[in-house]
C-alpha cells in the first residue's frame, strides 16, 4: 500500500497521489498554467516556485521576489520576542 491507502481500511472513497516537487514541476498542465516559476537566482542557483494562483487576465499576477531562505528572519524573530544577541549567538 502507499501513500493514505494504509490508513483507510476499507472504504471505498478515493484520494489522490500525493505529488513529489519533480513531479509537481515537470506535470504539462501546471507549466502550461506557469504554476512552477524561475523566481530568480540563490548562490548561483536558479530557485523555482510556486507561481500565482489565480490566472487572471486583466490583473495578473507575478513572482517578484524570491520568497525567504531557511533561518533568514530567525534572528530578527528572537530579538523582537526579547532574546539578546549573546542569546541568539549561542542557538546557532
């Protein structure tokens, strides 16, 4: 069994495979509606996203900038919950 099947036991309802990102990426209908994006560059690397939901022809949206990296804010976030920096140093 894979996925949620195991869980169900034995009804009858069904759902749907859960996707992998390559898969979610490289699926016609999601590039064809630009749902994966190239939103820019990171380290040399360009970052593919999510793109707007919505496709909306008279107010379109757009991807303009790359969304946060892993503990970007962190620090930003413990000081303003009242850690010190000494604090915050020492958690990294």
């Amino acid at each position: 069994m894979s996925g949620w099947s195991c869980c169900r036991g034995s009804t009858t309802s069904t759902s749907p495979k859960a996707s992998t990102f390559d898969e979610v990426v490289g699926d016609p209908q999601n590039l064809h509606r630009k749902m994966v994006v190239e939103a820019g560059t990171l380290d040399g690397e360009t970052v593919r996203q999510v793109g707007i939901g919505p496709n909306l022809s008279d107010t379109p949206g757009s991807v303009r900038s790359l969304g946060a990296t892993v503990g970007q804010h962190t620090g930003e976030a413990l000081a303003g919950l009242g850690y010190s920096r000494e604090q915050i140093m020492s958690l990294r």
